[in-house]
C-alpha cells in the first residue's frame, strides 16, 4: 500500500463514527493525533514512541463500555491495540 492509500485509507476511517455516540469526538481526537504522529514521524523513520497513547486507551474504554451497554456479543473475538502483545507463532 502506498503512502497515499494509507493516507486515503486513514481518511475514510476517521470519518466513521464511533460504536459509542459519546466515544466519537474521542476517536476522532485519537485518529487526528495517530495520523499527525504517522505521517510527520514514523513515515520518516522515527518510530521513537507514540504520544497518542493515553488518547487510544481513553477511546478504548469508552468503546469497551459501550459494547457493554449495546450488549453487543463479542466473545471470541481479540483486539489487538496499545498495550497488548502479538499473538504467538503456532509453528
């Protein structure tokens, strides 16, 4: 994927709302520094840390609660974000 479609592709998904009406302008807070970050940083090479770090976990909570309330079955499904390891190989 080029760096355009990625820019296109981060552009489509910030213009989703979230699953929470009240976790929207949180996402859309996270998205806008993940981008910023992306595109002026780790593009460039410096992967040195991601400032977005407390905004994803704020966002992750308020989705989090939100599934609760909606009820929404998620059981086994994982998500993957800040935080959590990579699955293991099964090899």
């Amino acid at each position: 994927m080029t760096t355009s479609e990625c820019a296109a592709a981060a552009a489509a998904a910030a213009a989703m709302n979230s699953v929470g009406e009240g976790c929207t302008d949180m996402k859309r807070e996270y998205d806008q520094c993940f981008n910023r970050w992306f595109a002026e940083k780790f593009l460039k090479g410096d992967s040195s840390g991601d400032p977005c770090t407390d905004l994803f976990k704020r966002y992750q909570q308020c989705v989090q609660k939100a599934i609760k309330e909606k009820e929404i079955p998620i059981e086994g499904l994982e998500f993957m974000g800040h935080g959590r390891d990579k699955p293991e190989s099964s090899s």
